[in-house]
C-alpha cells in the first residue's frame, strides 16, 4: 500500500474526489466528482462545489478516486490474528484444542503479546477498517501490551480483559470470580493514567458457560462502579450469545432459571439497556431472545465468515434487520480468517442467499446496500451509543456531525471495458479490492 504522506495540519480539510456511503440501511447515495468536508474531527457534508465556508480549507485532490466511510468490525479475537488460516478444515473443538487455546494461552508471555499484537496492529493500520471492538486474553499485562498499541496506530478500538473462571482449559481458567473479577480491575486502574485518546475498555466475559454466576455478580458491580465513577460514561460489554445448539443447551443446564441464553446475561445486568453490548453470532436466537435485544438495544455483531468456517448455523440476518435490532458485521478473527470487512459484507449476502436456499425460505437475501449499511453505519454506531469521552461519537456515514473515519480507494485496476457508475465501482470494491488500493485512510480526521 501506498499511503500518500502529507501533514494536514489541523482537522478541517476537504476531500475531492467521487463519494459514496449509506444515506439509511437501504439506501446509497453517490457523489461523483464532489467534495467531503472535515470540520474539527468531523463530517461536515457532502457538496456539489466547496462552500464559501470552506474555502480557506486545505483541499486534497483525489479527483477520479473513491471516498467511502471507514469500516467497523464489531467481533475479532486479537490472540487468535496469529494463526488465522490454520486448522480451517479441522472440527471446531479440535480446532479449538490443537489452536485456539493452546495459542491464547501464550499471551501469559508479555514479550509474545509484544510481538504478535505488533504484527495484528500493523496488519489492522492497513486493512479498511478503522474502528474495531476486540477480545484479547484473560492477562492483564498482554491486554495493556495490545491496548498501547493501538492507542499508537490512531485506530479507534474497544478492548476487552477476558473473563473466564469455569468450564475452560486450565491453562486459560482463572482461579475463581474474586480472582477474575480482580485482574479486571486491576487492568481498569492501570489504564486510568494512560489517557488514550482512541482506545476503551469494554468488559469481556467470554460466554455464559466459562463464567460463573458470581463472576457475573462481580462484573455487573464493576460496571456499576464505573457508570457511578465516570457518569454519564458507560463501561459497555461484548460477549458471544446463541452461537450453536449444543451451547445453548448447556447454558440451559447452567441457568434452569433464564427464559432464553440472553436473559441468562440481563439477569445480571449485562444485557444492554443502560450498557451498551454487543453480543456475536445470535445464529439461533429466538424470538423471544431477538424482542429482549431489541427492547434493550443490544447490538448483533453477525460473522458470516465464521458461519461458515465453525459451521453453526447462518445467522437470520433479514429477521435482525427487520425487527429492527442494532446490527453490525465481525470478521471474528479467527473463527474466520480474513479481517477486512469488504469481506465480511460479501460473506453476509452470500451466506443469506443460503440461508433462504437451505433453511428459511420465506427470508430473502440481504442486498448489497443492506451489508454495506451494516458493515459502516451499522457497526459504526455502537461508537455513539457508548456515550465515549472527548465527545467521541458515531461513525460510518457522512452526514454532518459524524466522526470523519475515511478510505480513498484507487479502484483504476477495476476497471471495465465499459463505463462504471460510482455505485458500481463501489460494489467492485467491496468484492475486488484489498489493502494495495488503499490510498489514504482517516481516523476521526487524522490520517493514518
Ligand atoms: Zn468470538
């Protein structure tokens, strides 16, 4: 990739160039040959010709390139970056046994987070997204290790402490709740004097079944604690919900009492409503589990990638969008293998296109306007409900007052041998392009 290297010396500029985003979950809106202007970090439209009120902004030429909003992946495991791709054909609890936990198990070694979060946080600097909500391991210093780095590459991210105190590998369980619930605030306080400008922690219980009903109890009083300590700033939390039939059965043996997996979270709190939460997969979410997320805004974070490789079920992705349920799109590294979210979009209407075939077939597709809404607004706007500091808010369209994440994309080796819309070379760019045609790429109006 070629970044173009220049100083914009403040955050208001304007970009030329033809603009594309999502004007709402089914509709895009292109701009050929028009200008994007950044005003103090954020969008202040798209216009035909430079207003008057923008005139003695610096303007940066990218007449004939692509200007999209930056991509949000809302699932990935950062431990799991470093063997991505190994063990794709293996069955999911082999593959979790001779990789995954074995390799999460290392991050014990700061000087091996060192390294493989080096190598991740430079792949990500690259890749189209610039927003991210990421697991890393139960280790206190190795999380600090990959939350420093990010907080270096200008990327915008939510990191997670993982918690897990049953039913895991003994080189991954933590001792007991009190053990757990004190490495989460330990790694709480030493990010306290850190002042990151771009990087947050989110609470991070692995799943229901690796952690105990008090280890909830004691997250559930950290949240609180953070929520009093910080109001109105909400420590927000991500967790994995309803992924497979033979979890959600387990989970019915350990909580007899919850009426579906998610309320076996909002028993405890930790279920959205004044918490912002992203739970990922929801494959075999119910109708009951579906109404409780919507009423309480919880986010989906679909990984249709994942739906293939773990092979758990396609998730009802035209039910989410219909009911109207917060939804996004994870690359769930390494469940799935690639991180941009170009291609979790085409995994997305892909896998929903099998869906209707194989399993509902009164569920139509997704349309491509659909996954791209979901893998920019969509995803993007978690970062607005999470309340942040420093005004921080949403992202992912450029309509005034959103935060400026952007890519400029030089789409010419995509060429046809006749004429390309502005929306169709976006398509072609969703499915063809990859980082090499990355020109330049903003993070709340810095360049990368
Ligand atoms: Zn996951």
């Amino acid at each position: 990739m070629y970044f173009i290297v220049m100083e914009v010396a403040s955050q208001n500029f304007a970009l030329k160039g033809d603009i594309a985003y999502s004007k709402t979950q089914t509709r895009l809106e292109t701009f050929e040959n028009s200008y994007l202007v950044c005003e103090k970090g954020k969008s202040a439209g798209v216009f035909p010709r430079l207003p008057e009120a923008f005139a003695g902004f610096p303007l940066i030429d990218y007449t004939g390139r692509l200007i999209l909003p930056g991509l949000t992946d809302l699932h990935m495991h950062a431990p799991q970056f470093s063997f991505r791709s190994l063990g794709m054909d293996l069955e999911l609890l082999s593959w979790l046994e001779k990789h995954a936990f074995p390799e999460e198990a290392k991050y014990r070694d700061a000087e091996y987070a060192r390294l493989a979060y080096g190598l991740l946080t430079e792949h990500l600097k690259r890749s189209p997204n610039t927003r991210f909500c990421i697991f890393a391991t139960i280790h206190v210093p190795a999380t600090v290790i990959l939350m420093d780095l990010l907080e270096e590459s200008g990327l915008v991210s939510m990191v997670g402490k993982v918690n897990m105190d049953r039913n895991s590998p003994d080189i991954l369980r933590e001792a007991d709740a009190e053990t757990s619930a004190a490495a989460t605030r330990e790694w709480l306080t030493a990010l306290a004097d850190r002042n990151y400008k771009n990087t947050y922690p989110i609470l991070t219980p692995r799943f229901i079944p690796s952690c105990s009903d008090d280890l909830m109890a004691a997250l559930a009083r950290i949240q609180k604690h953070c929520a009093a300590a910080h109001s109105p700033r909400a420590l927000p939390l991500q967790s994995h919900l309803s992924e497979n039939q033979r979890e959600i059965a387990w989970v019915r043996e350990l909580c007899p009492e919850a009426g579906c997996y998610g309320d076996a979270y909002a028993r405890h709190d930790l279920f959205g409503a004044e918490i912002p939460t992203i739970m990922a997969h929801c494959v075999w979410s119910g109708e009951e589990e579906l109404r409780l997320m919507r009423s309480r805004g919880v986010y989906i974070a679909h990984c249709p990638q994942s739906n293939l490789n773990i092979s758990s079920g396609i998730a009802p992705v035209r039910r989410f969008l219909d009911m109207g349920i917060p939804t996004g799109l994870g690359s769930d590294v390494a469940g799935g293998v690639h991180t941009s979210i170009f291609r979790a979009m085409t995994d997305a209407i892909g896998v929903s296109k099998l869906r209707q075939c194989l399993v509902a077939k009164d569920e139509a597709p997704i349309t491509f306007e659909e996954a791209f809404w979901m893998g920019t607004l969509g995803g993007g706007s978690f970062f607005g409900k999470a309340g942040l500091p420093g005004n921080a808010g949403a992202t992912g369209s450029f309509d005034p007052g959103y935060e400026f994440d952007a890519l400029v994309i030089d789409d010419a080796d995509l060429a046809a041998p006749f004429s390309l819309s502005v929306e169709e070379r976006l398509r072609r760019t969703v499915y063809l392009s990859d980082d090499r045609h990355i020109v330049a790429k903003y993070v709340r109006g810095n360049l990368i």
